[in-house]
C-alpha cells in the first residue's frame, strides 16, 4: 500500500561526508519502520554529493544526483565536508541545492525535551517551564546567496541582497505557522535594523505583514540584544523568524540548549516544491567511523519531512513520541548520564524505530 493518495513516497538520499552516512541509515530505519506498519510507504534513491564524491568526480554536487533529486518528493539529507579539502569545497553543493530548489524557509525547531533537562547547558530558573520554539530562517537571499562576493587584495567584499517578495514570504510563512498552533501563537523578527538597510525593510515589512494576523502577539529585536535574550528566557521565544546569516547563527545557539548539537533537525522547505530535510551537525569526520553519533537530529528531520512534505502529521507525531520515549531508556554519549544505557548509533536508532513500532501497531 502507498501513502496519501496511493502514491509511494521517493525519497532522495544524500548520505554525505563524516558521520552523514550513520545518521541518514538511522533516519531511513524509522522510514522502513513506517512502511512496514501503516499504509505509507516509500522508496529511497541514492543522490552522492559532498567532499568524498568531490575527491571522486570533481564536482560536490554532480549533475546525475541532481536529476535524482529533481524526480524525488523530498530529499533527506545527512552532512558534507572533509578536513583534508579548500574550505567550502564540499559545502557548496547545499547551497547550490537551497538555490536551485528554491528552499527559502529553513525551518529549525528547537525543543528540549524534560528528559533532558539534565544537558542542557543552562540553570534551571532559565529553562523555566520549557523550550520549544521553532526558528524560521530566510534561505535563499542574503549574504549566503554570494551576489557580488569578491576579493581584491588586501580587501573583500559580499553584498547583502534582500528583496521585498523574499522578505514578504518567509515572513508570511512565519505568521501562518504561528496561526496554526496556538501553542506557538507568536512571533519574534530578528534583525539588526538600527546599522542594516535590508534589516530597516525586513522590520517595515515586519509589522506591514503583522496587521493581517491581529490575533498573534509580536515582538522585534536586534539579533545582538536577541542573542542575549535566548539563553535569559528561551522558554518565551515561539515563533522566531529572521534573515540567513542571523539565523545561521541564532539556530546554532538555540540547538546548543538542547545539549547537544546531535539533538537538532531542519528543514529546507519550498512549500510548493521539493524540500530537503537534515541535521544540523556537521560532518564531525573526527568521530566518523566509530558509532557514536547522534542520529536524534536525522530522526527528527524525519518528524519533518513527513509533516511538510507529505502531510503525514499523525505520523510525524508518532515519531517525536517515539523519540521522547526512547531518551527514556537510553542515550548515545554525547547526552550521556549516569546510571543509564549509553548507547551506539544504531542501537539509539533501533531503540526509536522499536517504539514507534509498538506506538503504530497499537
């Protein structure tokens, strides 16, 4: 049987670079784990990118793994890039990948779940009643985007580029995910609108867009002031929405209070297209190889993938629960605690995919 309207799912696989293929492998495990007890089902088709195909084709992102991507539903994603490569060589081809897409929203949810209140890096009286916020990252403009990047000499330049269509979407997009869960019915801008120009847009815009959601509270900050705010009173931050470099770095900062980087999923989501779903850890190639890695950010990404992509939010759920559950019984070392189970790569991911397994056969 297939998924919602008896189409089998493709799924591009981009295993990666370092730890990339470990985490993928657990992320496909509770995918099969899905097939094998409810109706969705799916099939994965192998896209290569990254510094090792670099090192193998020349090129980080070939074109045959682009086509791949190109005739899939959404593409799940595990981490590119090699220490013994010019830096940026390998990393090049996500970019490529959010431009060609066009995967301007970069969805980070952050939360921490109260098992693990115990790593994350902050005292008590300022987790509060809790973290769970979801970041929304502009993805395709900005500096990121290498409009008029360029080096002369001594000096270097990178134009900061933001257009009032791309401000205006991913701040609708913000606004919409706000309305539709009252948990989250609010949403925080992010800028740096008393030195930007593009910041002075992103905030007129801001409150122009916020008048046709009267029902969600708002609330701007310069990101320098809003960095200082996220680890005073996280548990106040909902909906935080905010260009590509400042939220390159705030979504870092936030996922760190989950613990542990291994922790935190994203998506790179064209609402209209095809979206592209992955941890944000890096390829960590010191600890590749040795079964250690979190694959909790790779199974999450999974959580939502089959929520933005293929509207299988019953599902999504189930996977989250299952998630909760597992770090019940056992974590891999990098969220290790006394007198708990310390587990492997797989054997965290084993753990997920046989509560999930229980969960949807009930």
């Amino acid at each position: 049987m297939a998924g919602k309207g008896g189409r089998i799912a493709r799924v591009a696989v981009v295993e990666g670079d370092g730890i990339g293929p470990e985490v993928v492998r657990e992320g496909k495990k509770v995918l099969t784990t899905i097939a094998a007890c409810t109706p969705f089902q799916v099939e994965f088709h192998d896209a290569p990118a990254g510094g090792g195909v670099y090192k193998r084709t020349g090129s980080s992102l070939p074109e045959s793994s682009l086509k791949t991507m190109e005739a899939s539903d959404a593409i799940l994603f595990g981490a590119i890039g090699l220490p013994d490569l010019p830096q940026g060589t390998a990393e090049i081809a996500i970019l490529k990948m959010r431009q060609h897409f066009d995967q301007y929203v970069n969805l980070r949810p952050v939360k921490l779940f109260d098992s693990l209140r115990d790593v994350c890096p902050l005292k008590d009286r300022f987790i509060g009643p809790g973290i769970d916020m979801i970041i929304v990252r502009e993805n395709t403009e900005g500096l990121y985007a290498k409009i008029g990047g360029q080096i002369h000499g001594d000096a270097a330049a990178n134009l900061m580029l933001y257009t009032k269509v791309g401000v205006d979407r991913i701040l609708e997009y913000a606004f919409e995910l706000a309305k539709a869960d009252p948990a989250h019915a609010k949403v925080t801008s992010v800028d740096k609108a008393n030195i930007l120009a593009c910041s002075q847009m992103w905030r007129q815009r801001f409150h122009e867009i916020a008048k046709h959601y009267p029902d969600i509270e708002t609330e701007d900050f310069y990101v320098d002031a809003f960095c200082q705010w996220l680890i005073r009173k996280p548990y106040e931050c909902k909906v935080v929405v905010t260009e590509n470099m400042f939220g390159d770095i705030v979504s870092d900062e936030a996922a760190y209070l989950l613990g542990s980087l291994g922790m935190a999923p994203s998506g790179n989501i064209n609402p209209k297209g095809i979206s592209m779903y992955e941890p944000i850890h890096g390829s960590a190639p010191d600890i590749a190889g040795k079964g250690i890695a979190n694959p909790i950010g790779a199974i999450l990404a999974v959580k939502i993938m089959l929520s933005e992509s293929f509207k299988e939010n019953a599902i999504a759920k189930a996977v989250g629960d299952a998630v909760e559950a597992a770090l019940l019984k056992g974590r891999t070392q990098d969220i290790a605690k006394d007198g708990m189970p310390t587990l492997s790569t797989s054997e965290m991911g084993d753990l997920v995919a046989g509560e999930l397994r229980a969960a949807l056969k009930k």
